[in-house]
C-alpha cells in the first residue's frame, strides 16, 4: 500500500464521521423542531378571563356634573412576537393549529403565524395567517370553495367559509387587501411537493358568516 493510498483511505474515514455528525445533528435539530412545533399545535384556547366586580365608592357630596362626553375606548397593545393569538380548525381537512404572533421563520416553526399589519380576529378587515405547506398548513390544499374554517380567541369564535382559492407569486400582497366583508386569509408556500423555498405561494380566503360568543369562565 502506497502512502496516497494510506492517506486517501484516512481522508475517506474522515469524511466519513464528518457526514455522521452532520447528519446526526441534523436529525437532533428536526426532532426539537417537531417536539416543539407538537407542543405548540396542541395549545388549548385560554379561559376568557374574568373581571372582579368593583367595589362602592365611599360616599361623597355630589358635584356639579360636568357635560357628558363620549369616552374613547383605549386601544388594546398589540400581542408582543410569538404569543398565543387564536387557534384555527378546518374540520373537512383535519386543520387544526395555534396561531401565534408574527410570520418570521422562528414564529411560523412553532405553529401558524399571523401576518403583521394585517386585521386581529374580531378586527374588520383582512386577518392575514401563514404556515409552512409542510407542517401544520399540510391539510391547506384539500380546502374547496364552501368549506367551514373555525377562528378561536379567549373571547369569541369566528365561523368562515371558503369562498376562493387562487396561486400568486410572492409579490402579489394585494390578496391581504381588506375587501366588502370581513376576510380570513391562509398563506402557504406552493408547489406543495417543491423542494427548497417555493416560488409561488398558495391562497385560501374565507369571508365571515358568523360570530359566536364564549362563555365566560367562573
């Protein structure tokens, strides 16, 4: 055996147990990512919660009444980054998945991802909510016209029906447009079966037919 046979056999084994590494921690990464995409799919939605009731004020010497104005309601902060916003069911095609806040990579690992600047469940407007094609937005592409989608928050559940669906390229962000009625919006990558990022991006959009309130916990 020569010594470029000798170094050859050595530069294979190495590369060997690099590629066992590699694919070891590969296979590592996508089980955490699973777990943790697991966890988060199977997030109750929370008890709506409750107000304690105010207690009297003390008795005072009324004062003169100032003229009645009409208070303005403060506006609600937005949910910070990742935090639980509602859960989405589609009982025809098994959709069932936590939407959180936000559609960055990190967000959109964990579960469904409301798309910034885009309406609030209970807003008017165009709710706007991604997810990859390959995870918890699989079951997308079974959805047809007619189809019932479920919006769930803490307070109250919106009931959809499909009313289109369509294949855009990335740019076309006119499908989250607020339109006549209120709309739901489902954003996924297309073609389902392309490997790497896909150039096109699939599109479901429901409009509003009713809104069920929830029963508040005691």
């Amino acid at each position: 055996m020569t010594i470029s046979d000798t170094l050859l056999r050595r530069c294979l084994s190495w590369m060997e147990k690099g590629l066992l590494i590699v694919g070891g921690g590969l296979a590592i990464w996508w089980i955490g990512t699973l777990v943790q995409l697991h966890y988060f799919n199977g997030l109750p939605v929370p008890p709506q919660a409750t107000t304690a009731p105010a207690e009297p004020a003390p008795s005072v010497i009324p004062a003169t009444p100032a003229p009645e104005t009409e208070p303005t309601p403060p506006k609600p902060a937005p949910p910070v980054r990742g935090a639980w916003l509602a859960r989405i069911e589609a009982p025809e095609v098994r959709l069932a998945a936590t939407v959180l806040e936000g559609s960055d990579d990190k967000t959109l690992d964990r579960g469904a991802g409301h798309i910034e600047d885009t309406a609030m469940p209970g807003e008017e407007g165009n709710i706007g909510i991604a997810g990859h094609r390959d995870t918890v937005f699989r079951p997308v592409r079974k959805l047809h016209v007619g189809d019932e989608i479920h919006l769930a928050t803490r307070d109250h559940t919106y009931h959809y029906r499909v009313a289109k669906t369509l294949i855009v390229k990335p740019e076309d962000v006119y499908v989250l447009d607020p339109g006549p009625r209120p709309l739901l919006t489902l954003v996924t990558c297309y073609p389902f079966e392309f490997l790497g990022h896909a150039p096109k991006r699939y599109i479901v959009q429901a409009e509003l037919v009713d809104t069920e309130a929830r029963l508040t916990a005691r």
